[in-house]
C-alpha cells in the first residue's frame, strides 16, 4: 500500500511547508491579554446582572439562576447570529467561560447540522462537542462520590 506522499503526490518537503504554514505558533503575549479581558468581561456582565436581579427582588439562589439562564440565552443568540465565532476569534480562551463556553458548544453544531432535518441533522449532531464533556464530566463525578464514600469517615 502507497503512503500518503504517494497517494497525494505531495513530496515530504511539500507537506512539512504546508505544516509549517497552517500550525504557526500563536502570539501568546498578545492572545493572553485579549483572552483575560474578554472572559473577565463576561464574568463582569454575570456579576452585573446578578446585582440586576437582586436589586429587582430575586432571592440569591433565584437571581443566580436568572444569570445562567441569561447568559445561556446570550451565548445561544450570538452563537445562531454568527457573532459567538468572530469573538472566540479574537478572545480565544476568554470564550470559554464555562457556561456560556458550554452553550456555545451545545448551539453551533445544531445550526450547522439544522439543514440535513430535525432527528438526522439536529438531534443527532446536537451533542457531538459537549457529548465528550457530559460523559467524562458524569464518570469523573461518579468515581469522585464513590471515593468518597469509600474514604470518608
């Protein structure tokens, strides 16, 4: 069987040049910063619509849940607009606040996929990114209680 140079007709030095190109190493001291601005920007807006919806007579626990709410419907509307990836572009890992990171994850295989149908393109695509995350999160969390228990006094 051929290797791939061969199927390709790609030459070993093609290939590294292309590989070169397309991994070039990111400016860490310029992405850090943007990534720390943006994500403390969305923590401040969480923080902010906390004080929001206390101040209209939520309770702490009912307020916190009106935040998550908030920001999931925010991160799913940017993520549907096409405004969620020209952020992550420039915020990077700033985007990956968790909750609105993890709506993000949720909502952009569902509009990529929305056009192949309801059950084959939506319902089946839906969790293909967070899936991973769902599944080692619950796995984690189960040897983590059942240590637990096992060593607790």
């Amino acid at each position: 069987m051929k290797g791939l140079t061969e199927k390709t007709g790609l030459t070993k030095a093609r290939y590294k040049q292309m590989y070169t190109a397309a991994s070039r190493p990111s400016k860490w001291y310029r992405d850090l910063p943007k990534a720390f601005i943006i994500g403390g920007l969305i923590c401040t807006a969480g923080q902010g619509l906390s004080a929001m919806y206390t101040a209209l007579g939520l309770s702490e626990k009912n307020s916190s849940a009106a935040v998550s709410i908030t920001l999931i419907f925010l991160s799913v509307l940017l993520t549907a607009l096409g405004l969620y990836e020209k952020i992550a572009k420039h915020a990077g890992a700033g985007t990956l606040v968790p909750i609105t990171g993890f709506a993000n994850s949720v909502c952009a295989p569902a509009m990529e996929f929305r056009t192949e149908g309801l059950v084959t393109g939506l319902g089946a695509k839906i969790f293909i990114i967070c899936g991973p995350v769902i599944l080692y999160g619950t796995l984690a969390s189960i040897a983590y209680g059942l240590l637990y228990y096992l060593t607790a006094p």
